[in-house]
C-alpha cells in the first residue's frame, strides 16, 4: 500500500503543488466482527487512528487523524479486506476533497477532487484499467 500512496501523493503534489497528506495505516487485515479499536499513534493522548472490522472480522474502514488536531481527516474503505476507496480532507475543515478509487487494492483507477470547496468533485483524473 505505501508505493500506491506515494504515486497518489507524487500525483497530487504534481496538481496542485501541494504536502499531501499521506500515511500507510498500520492495519491489521482481521479482527473480532463487527469490531472497532482506536489508537493514540503518536502519543499526544488524543486517539488519532481507528479501524473498524466487518460482521466476518475483514478490515471494512480505517479513520486517520493526519494533521493530529483530533478530527479523522483520512478514510480508507475495504471491501472484503481489499481497499476500494480513499476519502481525505486535505484542508482540515471536515470536508472530504479527494476521492481515490483503487483497482485490486493496489491501482489508482480514478481520482476525483473538490477544488472549489463545493463538496463536490470538480476535477477528474480517469486512468482507466492497468
Ligand atoms: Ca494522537
Ligand atoms: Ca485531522
């Protein structure tokens, strides 16, 4: 996964020439079903990671707090425990302005951003199937 988001990371910075927020999740791909465990990642005492697990115990979402000012900015939907989708509020408002849907997991097949604030994706970048 860390390779997948250094290219959303290379791609972004290239758009809008921009730090990204950009961390590999330390999940864990199975838990307890219907389960969910939060974690203080760097230690400042305000809980800024948090995984949730499916009715099967395969890895359903993870919540990051990238910027640490205690509100979950980074999202990362799993289906089946393979990862379908990324949400971020890369401005820290609690206003989701990227979306990146992957391919097996691994692939950036498309991503979608809100460079107006709108809440709703402007600007599209398709990259199709690999
Ligand atoms: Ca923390
Ligand atoms: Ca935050």
């Amino acid at each position: 996964m860390v390779a997948v988001f250094a290219l959303i990371a290379l791609e972004l910075a290239a758009a809008n020439g921009a730090p990204f927020p950009i961390a590999a999740p330390p999940a864990t791909p199975q838990g307890k079903p219907n389960s969910m465990a939060e974690m203080d990642l760097q230690g400042d005492g305000v809980v800024d990671y948090r995984v949730y697990y499916d009715e099967r115990g395969a890895l359903s979402r993870e919540e990051l707090d990238f910027n640490h000012d205690g509100k979950m900015d980074t999202f990362y939907y799993y289906k089946e425990g393979i990862a379908q989708r990324v949400e971020i509020d890369s401005h820290y408002n609690s206003r989701i302005d990227i979306w990146v849907y992957l391919l097996e997991g691994k692939y950036i097949k498309r991503y979608e951003r809100d460079t107006t604030g709108s809440g709703k994706p402007d600007l599209v970048r398709d990259f199709g199937r690999m």
